[in-house]
C-alpha cells in the first residue's frame, strides 16, 4: 500500500506553485526578466526586492518556490547544474567535516567529492544500507550522511527513516539525492532528511534540452544560510531562461511521471522473463532486494531501471548498437527513451557490471519499445 505523502495534490503544485500574473500586461504566465540589474528608489532601497540577479531574479524566484512546495520544503535554492547544487552542499561545510557516502552514487558527484574535495573534507564511500557498517564508520568529525535513493545505476534502495534514526543519536545532517524517484514518487524531508537534492537537468527539465539543479531544505536553519551564500557568492546560477522552461516543464512533472513509471513497470517485467537477460534491477519488481522498502517510502517505482545481460560486456554492446528506438546517450529523464553502457561511462574504478545497462524509460507506446527491446535481444 503506498502512502500519501503531500497535503495538497502535488498535479496543482506543479501548475500554480510557479505562477504569478503579470501586473503590468495581465499576462498569465510570468515573462522572463533578462536584466541583470534593478533600479534603485530615490533613497537607494530596492523597492522591487531584486538587486542583482546572482542575488536573486524573479523567474529563479518562482522556480524556487514550486521546488520547495514540491517536496513539502521550507525553502529551495536552484544552481545550474545538479553537480553544482552537491557541491554547494560540501562546500558549505566546515574544512575537516567528515561525510558518509554510498558505495553506489552518481560517479559525477562521487568523483567531485575524491578530487575536488581531497585534503578539505573527509570521506568514506560504504553500504548505508548496513546498520552495523554505517555506525562503524561515524567518527566525532562526521557531520553529514548523504544517500541516494533509488542509486544510480543498480537501483539500490536505502532506508531514509532508519538512516534517519541512526543520524539523529550523533547529531549528524542527513541529505538525499531524490533525482531518480522526484517529488512524485518520494518525498523524503517528510521522512526526516534534512536537505534534498536533484539534477533538475532530468525529469524536472524532462526534454533533454536545459541543465539546472536544486536544494530543498526541511527549515531554514544556519546550515541552509550557508548553502545560500555559497549560491549567492558562488554564483552557480541558472539563468532566467532557464528558470523559466524548468518552471513550465514543472507543470506536466506529474504526468509524465506517470507514463514513465508505466513504461518503465511494463519493460522491467517483459525484461526480467526473457531468457538473455541475467537480471532486471527495478524496485517496482518483488525480486527487488528492497521492495518491501521502497513500497513504503514511495508512492511509485520511478522511470529508471538497469538490466544485466548475459553474455558480458561483448553482448550488452551488442544490444545497445542493434536497437532503434532507445537511444546510446548519457543522461535521463527525458520523453526519448535512453540506454547507456553506464561502465565505460564511469571510468577504470567503476563497480559497475560491465554487462550492465542503464535505462531511462520513455514515453513512447510500451508495445513499440518492447518490440524494440526483444529484435536488440534475439
């Protein structure tokens, strides 16, 4: 049984949370203010609230405010790339601080925390799902756990509330990388987390043609004033125009949402019974390790699934070069159906399998992509 995790349905949210009628036309739809600049009164005040726009401008204003309602937010900081939101989150903290990470993570931001960060912060890449390895790991330095649920690419799913528990006995700040499940299917400062992150460049965008990132954070405290200054003098900005397609993408989240977890429930049963493939990885499928978990802390499965061929890596490339409809292309999220060899993506320390590939299930008609899938595989 899912649960019901937002008070007011999150399809108006999307709609009217980024709305505000222009004053000046009676436009419906806010216009982009490309100025970069604001007037000042006669006695130097900003009437208007905006000073400079990497301060602050009015599409980023509205952008933030349907991302913090989203996710049930007290407030939302928008960046222009999902990597330069996680590394507005590190940068924030004190040289020395110790974080926690899993084993399986988006390699951008796992390599970001090896090499940018090296000497600055410490680390430790571990399965959060172990209780008992996450608790021996937890130094008096430690000051953020980070997950990432569903993981990029097995799919792992973590406990947010018994990592949640766990972080709270040492006083630690837990932040969540919600980019694969989005507000729609997980929303998880209700279940405790301090700060959530995305790649806004994914299903927020959801057509593969702008880039951008976010926080959300459950209060405003002295942590989140820090993330802001890093935004404000960091300067990670995504444009107005930007903002504003992110906002009007926003608006079909929900539905679209809806299409890929159709496609992607659909292609993750017809792969899991085909006799090439080794194993699906979805947490929408029972033979997923944690999908007691994930029926209890998402109200639905997420458009992204991974799937072992057998055969190796030889074949899994064969598979991917004979297809016609899914597209060998980094990134997700999009209405295109997308698949990737995530290995040679992540480079000679990836843990990957190298017969692994990621999905990142479309909105075509499920009939036309499972015709694709089975002629790729037979």
């Amino acid at each position: 049984m899912f649960v019901k995790i937002t008070p007011m349905k999150i399809e108006t949210i999307a709609i009217h949370a980024s709305n505000k009628a222009d004053e000046a036309t009676g436009a419906v739809i806010q216009p982009i203010i490309l100025s970069t600049t604001f007037e000042r009164a006669a006695d130097g005040g900003y009437p208007s609230g905006y000073i400079y726009s990497r301060s602050a401008n009015p599409n980023r204003s509205m952008l933030e405010n349907v991302l913090a309602k989203l996710e049930n937010g007290a407030d939302a900081a928008s960046f222009s790339s999902g990597n330069a939101a996680g590394m507005s989150v590190f940068q924030s903290l004190k040289p020395g601080t110790h974080i926690i990470l899993p084993d399986d993570m988006y390699h951008g931001l796992r390599n970001q925390i090896k090499i940018l960060f090296a000497g600055i912060l410490e680390f430790d890449f571990i399965d959060v799902n172990n209780s008992d390895v996450l608790q021996q790991h937890i130094k008096p330095n430690t000051g953020l756990i980070w997950i990432e649920t569903p993981s990029n690419p097995l799919l792992k799913i973590t406990d947010i509330k018994k990592i949640i528990a766990i972080a709270r006995k040492h006083h630690i700040k837990v932040a969540c990388d919600n980019t694969f499940a989005t507000p729609v299917c997980q929303q998880p400062l209700a279940l405790g987390a301090d700060i959530v992150m995305h790649s806004a460049t994914k299903y927020f965008g959801g057509h593969s043609d702008l880039m951008g990132g976010a926080l959300i954070t459950a209060i405003k405290d002295a942590w989140w004033a820090k993330i802001r200054q890093v935004q404000e003098m960091g300067g990670a900005i995504p444009s107005p125009m930007d903002c504003y397609y992110l906002a009007r993408s926003i608006k079909t989240l929900p539905y679209r949402m809806a299409g890929h977890m159709k496609n992607a429930q659909l292609l993750a049963e017809y792969l899991e019974k085909h006799p090439k493939v080794e194993q699906v990885m979805y947490p929408g499928l029972p033979s997923h390790p944690q999908h007691a978990i994930a029926k209890q802390q998402m109200c639905g499965f997420g458009g992204m699934l991974s799937v072992c061929i057998k055969g190796g890596e030889v074949e899994a490339k064969r598979v991917i070069n004979s297809l016609k409809l899914f597209t060998q292309a980094t990134s997700l999220g999009g209405v295109e159906s997308l698949i990737e060899h995530r290995a040679s993506v992540e480079g000679p320390d990836t843990k990957t399998p190298f017969n692994l590939l990621r999905i990142s299930v479309g909105l075509e008609h499920i009939d036309d992509l499972i015709e694709d899938m089975a002629q790729a595989l037979d």
